[in-house]
C-alpha cells in the first residue's frame, strides 16, 4: 500500500518543502498556546505559509484527538479538500481515508480511524443537522474565510452559538487576508460579559504569520484591453520567448475562457522557433477531474514550462509551487442573484484590491517575480478593497432552508456575519414557501420541508425527487438528480471530436428534452457502458464522472429510504394514480412540481424569454434545444458567459402546468 503511494507521486515529493522550513513552524508553540487557552484563535498568513496543511498536524500531534475526537478543517472548494486532504495524509505517511480523510458532497473519504477532516463548508453545515453542537470535534478550522463564501459565512455564525455552548471546542479561522481584528470582534463577549468565565481580550486571539515573499514587480497596461483573453495570449507568449525560467500562472474567470485561451495557445505554440523551451499550457478550475488536476502540481518535465491557466481557485485555496510570473486579466466570476426575476447567474465581476494583490503574490513563493496587470493602474486604484460577501449576492433559499431545520427561527435577527440584505431573505422564503417547504407562518413544514432539507440537493431539485412517487416516476427522477449533480459533466468532447459529441448527443436523445435524455445516458450506461470504457469513449461520456452518478443515485435512494420512501414499495400503487399518462409526461410534470420558477418560453429566434419577459435567456449548447425548436420549458440553472446568459438542461413544459403546480408563485408574479 505504502509503496504504491509513494510510486504514484515521486514528482510531487520532488517539490515538498520540508514543513520545518515553513514560516508557520516557528509559530508552532504560540499557536497551540493560543489555540488551548482561547475559544477562538484568528491566524492570518501569506498563501503557501503552512496554514491549512500544518495547523491540523500541529493539533493532532499535540493531543487534540486522543480522546477519539476529530478535527474539521473547512473548504470553500471541494477540489482544495482533496488535494490539502493527499496532502497531509502524505506528510503523515498514511493512505488517505485513515488517519486523515475529507468528506465532500456525495463522496465520504474517511473512516473510523479519521481524525483530521477536510469539509467543505457546506458539508459541515449539513451536518449540524445531525449533530448540532459538532460534538464529535474538538477543534473546528474554517479555512479561506477571507472568501466569505455563503456556507463559511453562515458557519461562523452557529460555531458563534455552539461555543457559547460548548467550552471545550476551539474554533480556528484562517486566512490569507483578513480584517482579523472584525472577526475576533464577531465572536467576542458584548463589553462587560463574560462567556465561560472568559471577557472580551480573554476569548479569543490573533496569531500573524510573517511572510517570507520575495519582491514581485507589478506591471500595467498603458490602455484597457477589451480582448483580455488575447491579450493573455500575447503575454504567455511574451514571457516565454523573453523571459527567464519559471512557470506561469494566468488568471481567468472560468471553463469557457480557458479553454479557449489553451487553444489559442496551442496555435501559437506551432509558429515557434523550436530553439525555445517546450510551452505545456494545463487548465485548472474547480470541476476538473482528479487526475487533470494533478498535473498541475507535478513539476513541469525536463526543457518544459508550466503555464497554468486557472480561475481564482488558485488565488488562496491551492498551492503551486515554482510560479515567478502571474498574468491577472482582473476578473473573477461571482455569483450573483437578482431577487425581482429571481435568477442567479455567474457575473464576470472585476477582481477585488486584495484578490489582486493576493494574485500577484502567488509570483513571490520561489524567488522575486513579475506579475502583468491586464489593466490600467487607474482601474487598480478604482477596485472595490474586498470581495463582496456572498451571503449579500446569493439565492439564500437553500441556507435559510438548513438554517431552519436547525431550529432557527428568526431568520432577518440571526446574527450575520454580514446582514444579507432582507429583499434576498424574503425573495427566498417566498420560493420556498412556493415550493411547499414552509407555511403561512414561515415554519417548515412536515414531512415535506424537513425533508427537502435533509436532502443533499438543491431545494427545487429536492422538490420534484420527493414529489416523484406521487407521479409514479421515482425510479426515473433519482437517476435524473443523479445526473443533475455532474453539472453537464456526463459527456466530455475534445476539441477535435465535436462532431461526434454532437453525434452521441443526438444517440440518446429525446422529444422531452435534456433531462430524459441524461436518463437515457444513464440506462445505457448501467446496461453496457459500465465495465467497457471503450464505449464510454465510443459515445463521448465521462466515465468516471458516469460511475459517480451511480454512487450519487444510491446515496440518495438511501436518504430516502432513510425517510421511508422506496422506490419498489411505491412504485406500484402511485402508477394507477397517474394511469394512463406516458412516462416522459410524468417525469415533465414532476420537474414542473419542483422547477416552476425557472420556466422560460422559446421565441421565433430561437432565444428564450423568462415568464415576466424581463430577460432574454439562451440555451446551452449543450441542450437538444440549441439546435431544435420548444415552447414552454423549465430550466436546470443559468450561467453566464461572455454576456450571453444561457439555460441548461432543458425539458418541454406545457404552461398550464405552471398555473396546476404553483397557483400562489404566479399570482404573485402576475401583479
Ligand atoms: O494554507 P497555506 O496557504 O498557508 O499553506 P499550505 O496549503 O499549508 O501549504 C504549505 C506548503 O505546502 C506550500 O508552500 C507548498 O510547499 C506545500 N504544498 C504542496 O506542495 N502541495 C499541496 N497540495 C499543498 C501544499
Ligand atoms: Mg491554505
């Protein structure tokens, strides 16, 4: 076992730096000290210092889990649970799953013998549900909290209430940049009260990890670009034919502009003079494969240059090592949600000062580097100071939900981190009231609402799988919301094989739309694809992304079952119910039951109009209704890209529908 690990990853032992020579190792005794006689410690430090891969090992080798406790460290990403997560079971020369494991929607690497715990955020909210004080852990880490992300945020807010609980519990809040002193001040007793006989100076503490950066020289466009991706281009292009040794990294906002960026490099690679070292351009962004992901942090091969073309993933949460020049094109895609349509959408955002400086300092790690602004030093001096809370640009319909299933009552007095603001609050318990989750007194209700949040979905997602039996189409919506959560990961094409991709597409589609086609996928899948990668390969699907859906589907047949639904036992009787009517018109209406508030209306061109008619909507390429023609649908999710806000995974509707399953939504929308 051992041995193969080690044979796995001799490149990247190349490149570790021994953990003694980390700037966190001469904090080692201050920071346990802080940690054991403070409720909450705040440690602030440059990306690469230590912080998320030692902290944990500090805590476990000092006593924190002899008592069989674990330790939680959190994540914003799941990509930074994995990679931390081989990381420090590496360091710890066990397999990873033992002694140190993660734990990540749909995929649980851990077991008894686990005490250091990467989560994502979210996941450990989730299990508040089930263990509301984190009893099981006596030192909870909420990493990269400078994100601010909505699941970190909310966190911090009932770790907040469960310390006031629980005086054996350390909570630790790290970061790279951060307004420590208002985070401490978050949790600290009001002046003059005491929580666990400790005051205000007593509670908590802060602990700054000097960096040891090199210089990095920062460099400006003399005018805006408004071809930033070319201009990227231009730059790798630049730095490689002129400059000294040392990998790339190049910021840009997402999939799309990546890969195009990878193929505009790769037509620049041709015309170059072959005197030149090799350029070897690799992607990075949060849903690229496990293996893909790897490449990144090996070291580059011999007469070789790195340049990896990222999104913000790798401003904080992972580390590379050898970056001397970092391209920042001075945006990322946040996530931002308008309330009056009620569509959340990836907007490509400018950057923050601190991401921007957080960004160039990833050239400083190994020695002095560069780092190229594609923008003006004026629009530098006009950037916000810091990233924007997500808990103030968010859907809060799924948070307030869990939030709600832990008993929390009033949700506009609970004490935010930041205030979300109440049009989001009330946006979203309308939706959720629409939906069925709560009542006339905004409580949640029962079986329904509990249910939708104890299911690891999103709650119009959760909606139509629980209204399935009353349809007698079960079987077929937990194979469709197994599906759902590969977020259009199901077919894979390279750049050369788009015409085949098109090809198998069409192979399983159907009339209904997307989500019955994926459902197709997924049944031929299970009959002949799984144990013949061939044909996976054949039909352009992920493999690997395919099997994860089967391991996703049994999960949630489980949680139902859980729940007292089964599949075969209702099968049966609900069929006479609904006698008569096809599948596919089963399976339309149960979407219909869960996604009403994402329905959309095909125009003469083609585009889509949302029910109001306030947006023009498009479809994915990757939807049957590129090509094809529709009337009524509703839509999986929207995603924005180069500024056109596209729709995936469509099914037909009829509009009729709409008015059946949600009487009170659309009377409100029609005022
Ligand atoms: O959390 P923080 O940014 O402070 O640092 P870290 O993630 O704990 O990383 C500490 C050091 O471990 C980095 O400087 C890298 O040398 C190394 N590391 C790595 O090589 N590969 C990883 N996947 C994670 C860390
Ligand atoms: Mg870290």
């Amino acid at each position: 076992m051992a041995e193969e690990d080690e044979e796995s990853t001799p490149l990247l032992s190349e490149l570790y730096k021994p953990p003694a020579l980390l700037p966190i190792a001469r904090l080692k005794d201050q920071l346990l000290y802080a940690i054991e006689t403070h409720p909450v410690t705040i440690i602030v430090g440059e990306t690469g210092s230590g912080k998320t891969t030692q902290i944990p090992q500090f805590l476990y080798h000092s006593g924190w889990t002899n008592d069989g406790s674990q330790i939680a460290v959190t994540q914003p990403r799941r990509i930074a649970c994995t990679s931390v997560s081989a990381r420090v079971a590496s360091e710890l020369e066990t397999p990873l799953g033992q002694e140190v494991g993660y734990s990540i929607r749909f995929e649980d690497v851990t077991s008894s013998k686990t005490r250091i715990k990467f989560v994502t955020d979210g996941l450990l909210l989730r299990e508040m549900l089930v263990d509301p004080l984190l009893k099981r852990y006596s030192v909870v880490m909420v990493d990269e909290a400078h994100e601010r992300s909505l699941s970190s945020d909310v966190l911090l807010s009932l770790l907040k209430k469960v310390l006031r609980k629980r005086s054996d519990l350390r909570v630790v809040v790290s970061s790279a940049t951060l307004d420590a002193e208002r985070f401490l001040d978050f949790f600290a007793p009001e002046e003059g009260e005491k929580i666990h006989g400790l005051d205000r100076d007593e509670y908590g503490c802060i602990v700054s990890i000097e960096g040891r950066a090199h210089p990095v020289d920062i460099f400006y466009l003399s005018e805006p670009t408004n071809d930033y991706i070319e201009r990227a281009v231009d730059t790798i292009i630049d730095i490689h034919t002129k400059e000294a040794d040392g990998d790339i990294l190049c910021f840009l906002t997402g999939r799309e502009e990546i890969d195009d960026c990878i193929d505009m490099i790769a037509d620049r690679i041709v015309d170059l003079n072959p005197n030149f070292k090799n350029l070897q351009p690799l992607p990075l962004y949060a849903g690229l494969p496990s293996d893909q992901q790897m490449y990144v942090f090996e070291k580059a091969a011999e007469n070789t240059r790195k340049v990896i073309i990222a999104t913000n993933i790798a401003e904080a949460s992972v580390t590379i090592e050898n970056i001397v020049y970092v391209i920042d094109v001075g945006y990322v895609k946040l996530r931002a949600y308008d309330p009056i349509l009620g569509i959340e959408r990836l907007n490509i955002t400018p950057v923050s000062k601190a991401s921007a400086t957080q960004r160039a300092g990833r050239a400083g790690r190994t020695r002095a580097g560069k780092c190229y602004r594609l923008y003006t030093e004026e629009g530098f001096e006009g950037l916000e100071d810091a990233t924007f809370p997500e808990i103030q640009r968010s859907n809060l319909a799924p948070v307030l939900l869990q939030l709600m299933n832990l008993g929390i009552q009033n949700l506009i007095r609970f004490d935010y981190l930041s205030n979300p603001p109440s049009k989001l609050i009330v946006r979203a318990l309308d939706l959720l009231f629409s939906l069925g989750a709560i009542d006339d007194y905004g409580r949640l209700t029962k079986p329904l609402g509990t249910r939708m949040a104890e299911l690891p979905l999103e709650p119009m997602l959760a909606k139509a799988l629980l209204n399935a039996p009353s349809f007698g189409c079960l079987s077929e919506m937990l194979t469709i919301a197994a599906m759902m959560t590969l977020q259009g990961t199901a077919f894979v094409s390279h750049s050369d094989t788009t015409k085949l991709l098109e090809r198998s597409r069409r192979r399983f589609a159907v009339k209904e739309g997307d989500h019955i086609t994926l459902y197709n996928v997924y049944q031929s899948f299970v009959s002949v694809g799984k144990k013949d990668a061939q044909w996976c390969r054949d039909n352009c699907l992920n493999h690997k992304a395919m099997i994860k859906a089967v391991s996703v589907r049994k999960q949630l047949e489980n949680y139902l079952e859980r729940m007292g639904i089964q599949e075969s036992a209702l099968q049966g009787g609900d069929v006479k119910r609904v006698g008569g009517m096809e599948m596919g018109e089963k399976v339309q209406r149960c979407l219909t039951t869960g996604y009403f508030a994402q329905a959309a209306r095909m125009k003469s061109d083609g585009s889509f109009q949302t029910v109001g008619g306030e947006t023009t909507l498009w479809a994915h390429p990757s939807s049957m209704f590129f090509h094809r023609k529709a009337d009524w649908v509703i839509y999986h999710e929207i995603l924005e890209t180069k500024g056109k806000v596209y729709i995936r995974d469509l099914t037909t509707i009829e509009m009729d529908w709409l008015t059946e399953y949600a009487p009170e939504y659309y009377k409100v929308k029609k005022r």
